[in-house]
C-alpha cells in the first residue's frame, strides 16, 4: 500500500485536501511543491484584508503556516505522522491592498522530530512583504501532545 504523503499527490489533489479548511477559506492555492521548497498564492480580497483595506497580518501567518506545513507533510507518511506548528514569527515589511502575493516556504532544518521553514512573501511585483520562520514538531499518529 503506498503512503499517503504529499510529494505523492498532484498540486490539483492537494489543493482539494485543503479545501475544506482555513486554506480553503482564505483562498490559499499550493502552486509547487519540492524537494526543500513550497510555492502558493493567496488573493486579497474580503477573506484576507482587514478593515482599512490592506493584507492582515493574520492571513500573512495563515498563509506561511500553511506553505510550512505542506512542506513538511512532504516528507512524511501522514498516516503514520503529521507536522504540528509550535512557534511562528512574522515581520510585517509592505502593505498590500489589491491582487494576489505569493509565498515560497523554503527548508531551513528537517530532524527526525522538529523542522524549520523561511516563508518569503512577496507581492506581484516581487516585492517582499512579509518575512516568516515556522517550526513545527513531528508527532506520530495515535500519540497525544501535551504541552
């Protein structure tokens, strides 16, 4: 039986997967997904901007967090494990009003127990937005995680 890992879903299979959440709420799309690195885009639009019309700074985290994640659900066998975030870090550089940005998650450490991402989020001139680290634990199937 092959594992349910993501480096073995399409980008169309894995969209779906996340339909049906936050993700899918805020109208995040995984664009590419590598050896090392995770591509998306995120629309502004109603879901992602706060009043005063700009990207909030929560959809930024939303969106980091998620390139992290399938980032490490790349390497893993998510019927035997799954990656939970356990501490997430944003610096704020640009506002972004209109159109989409894109994030690229890139690797930073990948343990047997703990892994660490850079998430660069740019706007669609390429702009640097927002400047991310993730790290998240990696807790096998079946076992609790108490603080």
């Amino acid at each position: 039986m092959p594992e349910l890992t993501v480096s073995n879903m399409t980008i169309e299979a894995m969209n779906g997967f996340l339909e049906g959440s936050l993700v899918g709420h805020l109208g995040i799309e995984i664009l590419e997904v590598g050896d090392g690195f995770v591509k998306g885009r995120m629309p502004l639009d109603e879901r992602t901007r706060q009043p005063q019309g700009a990207l909030h700074g929560g959809a930024s985290l939303a969106f980091a967090e998620t390139l992290g994640g399938v980032g490490s659900a790349y390497y893993l066998d998510l019927e035997k494990q799954f990656p939970i975030g356990v501490e997430i870090n944003a610096n704020h550089i640009r506002a972004v009003t209109a159109g989409h940005v894109y994030g690229t998650a890139t690797a930073l450490h990948l343990g047997k127990r703990t892994h660490v991402w850079e998430i660069k989020i740019v706007d669609e001139q390429g702009r640097l937005t927002c400047a991310s680290r993730f790290t998240q634990t990696i807790i096998d199937v079946g076992v609790t995680q108490d603080g």
